[in-house]
C-alpha cells in the first residue's frame, strides 16, 4: 500500500488512536475535519506531511474531494497527539445524505481512499506516496498496528 524509496526510518514512526476530532461546516457542501492521532518518533529527524491530496470514493463512486488544510510537523523523539486539518469537498450531495451526516457512524468498509501525499524527513528528498481504491479500513488498520 505504501512505498517510499529512501529514508527507511519512517518506518519507525508509529501512528496511533486515528480519530475525526472535529467537523466545522463551511457551506453545504465544504468542511474543514480535525483528524486527531497519536504518533511516536523515535528517530532523530523533523517528519513532515506536506500536502495530500485525493478523493474519498463511496462504494467505488467519487463522493468527498480532500486536501490537506496545512502542513503537520513532528519533532524528533516526539510521543504526542497530533491534529492533522483536512479540507473536504462534497461531490456527491445525495451520498452524504443516503450516509447520514454523522460521520461517526459510516460503515467504513463502504468507502476507498485514490490519493497521494508528500512526507519529508529530515534532510531527505521528499517522498511521494500514492494510494490507489485502498478501503479506508485497511488504512486505519494500518495506522493503528
């Protein structure tokens, strides 16, 4: 599922507790959701998530445009929770309404992730990374060992 060429420690960062912390509405069909984690980095180097970008797929059909409200920097040695903003855009209206609007309650095994993001570590060249229809339960499993 994921791939990066270099810098091989970020493997050691551990990624726990993936949760949504918050929703904020900014019209009917944009919000901004706080994605809370926690993470451990044991390594002696910045890791930074510079930019993610995709689409949400709702039983393989386009539903929620996101991207990444701001870059998230973790400290060397750092053990702490961490928000990651992610803005979204609905690109289909009628499937948040069939969903429900509590987001909590989705089934996640409706829904797949196409996207990509960039991480830096350190001095290292950033790494792109892509994700393709990778079931959002599978990326949390992922997350959370």
């Amino acid at each position: 599922m994921l791939l990066l060429v270099s810098c091989n420690d970020y493997r050691k960062i551990e990624v726990s507790n993936v949760s949504i912390n918050s929703v904020k509405i900014k019209s009917t069909t944009k919000a901004t959701l706080e994605v809370k984690a926690e993470v451990k980095n044991p390594t002696k180097k910045c890791i930074s998530l510079l930019n993610a970008e995709g689409m949400l797929l709702k039983e393989n059909k386009d539903f929620i445009l996101f991207s990444l409200a701001d870059t998230v920097t973790l400290a060397p040695g750092a053990d702490m929770t961490i928000i990651i903003p992610v803005d979204g855009k609905v690109v289909d209206p009628i499937g948040i309404l069939s969903s429900g609007l509590d987001i909590k309650s989705w089934n996640k095994d409706n829904f797949s992730v196409e996207g990509a993001f960039t991480v830096k570590m350190g001095k290292c060249v950033k790494q792109r990374v892509k994700i393709n229809n990778t079931p959002v339960r599978t990326i949390l499993d992922y997350l959370r060992k």
